[in-house]
C-alpha cells in the first residue's frame, strides 16, 4: 500500500541563534507541494523542488528529523540514495518532515 504525504519546504529565512542560543529557521516561509508518494521521492524530485522555488543552485540539502529536540542535531544531509532511504522511513513513520537548502544570496 502507498503512503503519500505532501513535501514541506521552508524558504526566504535562514538558519541562526535564536534570544537563547538555539538553532532555528529564521524570518522564513513555508512552501508546501503537491502530494507525493514516499517510494517514488527521489534526490532529483527534491532538486526540482528547489529550482521551482528560485533556487537553481544549492550547496547543500536537509531534512529535520521530526524527533530532533533541536535543528543543530537534527538536520539530515541529503546526499546519496541512503540519505533518502532514511528520509522515507521517517516520512513513513512521523508523516512529515521539513527540507531545507543552504545557497548562496544573489546579489
């Protein structure tokens, strides 16, 4: 059976301290996409979704572990097909995570 959920990305702000020294995603939005089948996300796919969003070139990708108690050791690189595999199985798990792209600003 298919487990779909709807990928989450948050874009415009930036990772920072907050007043106590904790790491958040700061002043950004949250972009939402159509509904995909977890077995079928692929790094590609998540490449696509970041081009769609204004951000063509990235230097690295991360999802945030749902259970993490904070960002500094809770995000996840994406690099290789593994790096998605435990993605799936926390999608699969928690229902959803968020993905964010370090890049560079244009100016």
């Amino acid at each position: 059976m298919a487990t779909f959920v709807v990928p989450v990305l948050n874009v415009g702000g930036m990772l920072g301290p907050d007043k106590n020294g904790v790491i958040k995603y700061i002043d950004g939005q949250v972009q939402t996409f159509d509904t995909v089948d977890v077995d079928m996300i692929c790094i590609p796919d998540l490449e696509g979704m970041a081009k769609s969003l204004g951000y063509p070139k990235y230097t690295a990708m991360h999802w945030l572990h749902p259970t993490a108690t904070n960002m500094e050791f809770g995000l996840r690189e994406i690099k290789t097909d593994s790096d998605v595999n435990q993605l799936r199985i926390s999608l699969v798990e928690n229902g959803c995570v968020d993905f964010h792209y370090e890049h560079f600003l244009a100016l």
